[in-house]
C-alpha cells in the first residue's frame, strides 16, 4: 500500500514499492506477447519484521499502532492470495492485486 498512500517519513519505502509495481507493469509489456504472466501483489497492514529493529521509537509506535488498531494480515493470507492469483487460466492475469484487512478499507 505504500506505493498508493501517502506516508510522511517514509518516502523511500513508498518511492521503492512505485518502483517495483512500475516495473512489473514493463515487464507485463514485454514478455505477455511470449505467454509470460508478471503479477504485483501488494498487502496492507501486515503482520512482519519490518520495524522490530527502527530506532526511531516514533515510527515504530507508528507500526505497532497500525498492527493493533485493526486485524492485519498474516503470510498465510498472503500465500492464500498468491495461490488464488496463480490459479487462473493461462490466458489470464490478475496483474496487480492490491490486499488489504477489511478495516483497513
């Protein structure tokens, strides 16, 4: 989601994630013609490691605020999505698919 929302102090992350989606979106341009299926998948609020290291205690109160207020998603929901997005038939892709809690909209 970062790459879609707008997060004061994180705008590397947020420029990195643009990045990754933009270039999946060339990549689907480019090898679709041969049969190549290219997927962005992007989650939400999700259960990870990202912050257990921050210095920064502001921002990792941010992220731990984020992960309680709502239910965030676990790596097995996120493997149920990938499973599902795989499962298509090969003249179909589900090219970007962005994943999110029901709270978090």
């Amino acid at each position: 989601m970062a790459g879609h929302s707008l997060y004061p102090g994180w705008s590397v992350c947020c420029a990195t994630k643009s990045a990754v989606a933009h270039l999946t979106r060339n990549l689907r341009a480019e090898l679709g013609p041969r049969g190549v299926r290219g997927k962005n998948i992007e989650p939400g609020v999700t259960v990870t490691e990202l912050g257990h290291d921050m210095r920064d205690i502001s921002m990792q109160t941010f992220l731990t605020r984020m992960r309680t207020d709502l239910r965030p998603l676990t790596a097995e929901d996120i493997a149920d999505t990938i499973a599902f997005a795989v499962s298509v038939p090969a003249h179909v892709n589900g090219a970007e698919l962005v994943v999110v809690p029901v709270q978090q909209g």
